[in-house]
C-alpha cells in the first residue's frame, strides 16, 4: 500500500509540475535574486520595480526546476520524497518574504496567495507520502485539487495584475 501511495504521490507532483510550469509560463511568475528583502530589522526594503519584475522571473525558473526535481521522485523511497518535497517550499516561501514596490502590491499580494497555497500542498503531500487509510488519502487529494485551483487562479489573477501594473 506505501508503493500505491508512493506512486499516487509521484503522479500528483507530476500534475503539479505541470500545471506550474503553465503558470510559471502565464504568469512569468519567478523568484530568485531577491536578497535586498530589507536586512533592516525594523522595516523591510522594498525591491525597485526591475527587481521585483526578475524576483517574479526567478521565481518561476525555480518552480520549473523544482517541477524537474519532482519528476525523478523514486516511489520506493518516502524520505526521499519527502526531502524532495520539503525543499519544493523554499522558492514559495522566498517569494512571500520579499517586500514589493508599491505599484506591484495588489499583484504580490495574489501571488502570496498563490505561494502559501502552494506551501499547503506540498505539507498535504508531505503528510500523504506514509498514509494507507484510503479514506484520509481521498481527504487529502481533494484538498490537494482545492489547494491547486487556489494556486491556480491566484497565480492567474497576479499576473493579470502584474501585466496591469506594468502597463
């Protein structure tokens, strides 16, 4: 049955990947250099627009390899799987700590959305890798698809706002 699961698992994350790299591809949405997230302890900086624009640039460069790293997931090894998925929080979790220019908020703050339901995925998928009730499996995957469309439509409508903003 941890096969089964394992498999189950391996099949979700590759329709994530997929799904993320169109939304990464859409939206442009990408994070990465964006180290200047204020090293004031009182107030963060705010990135410049051209910074923000590559952080939202990089950041879909990670989901896509994050995608990539995910594909070579081995359903015979959970506590691989496991770190595997643990490290896929990290570019969603970067991305949420930046502070973006003001004209970009309205976009950062969909795209916060998109990232923390992102997060909540991976944690569900994480808690899936040693269950064989079949009923808390189930549980779990429809949350997982709910958690998707959230990721889904908040990446959609930030990008429709970051286009707005850089008009």
């Amino acid at each position: 049955m941890n096969t089964k699961t394992s498999s189950r698992l391996v099949t979700l994350l590759l329709a994530l990947a997929m799904m993320l790299t169109l939304a990464a591809c859409g939206n442009g949405n990408n994070q990465d250099n964006n180290s200047s997230n204020g090293s004031d302890d009182n107030q963060p900086v705010a990135l410049t627009e051209e910074e923000y624009q590559q952080a939202v640039i990089d950041l879909g460069d990670k989901v896509t390899a994050v995608s990539n790293d995910a594909a070579s997931l081995d359903p015979n090894d959970p506590e691989g799987a496991k770190k595997v998925l643990e490290d896929m929080k990290a570019p969603f979790v970067e991305f949420m700590a930046i502070t973006p220019p003001e004209s970009y908020a309205a976009a950062h703050e969909k795209l916060q959305t998109g990232c923390q339901a992102m997060i909540d995925y991976i944690d569900l998928a994480i808690s899936m890798v040693d269950e064989t009730d079949a009923s808390k499996i189930q549980e779990a995957q429809t949350q997982m698809m709910d958690l998707l469309t959230t990721v889904s439509n908040s990446f959609t409508e930030g990008s429709q706002l970051l286009a707005e903003a850089m008009s």
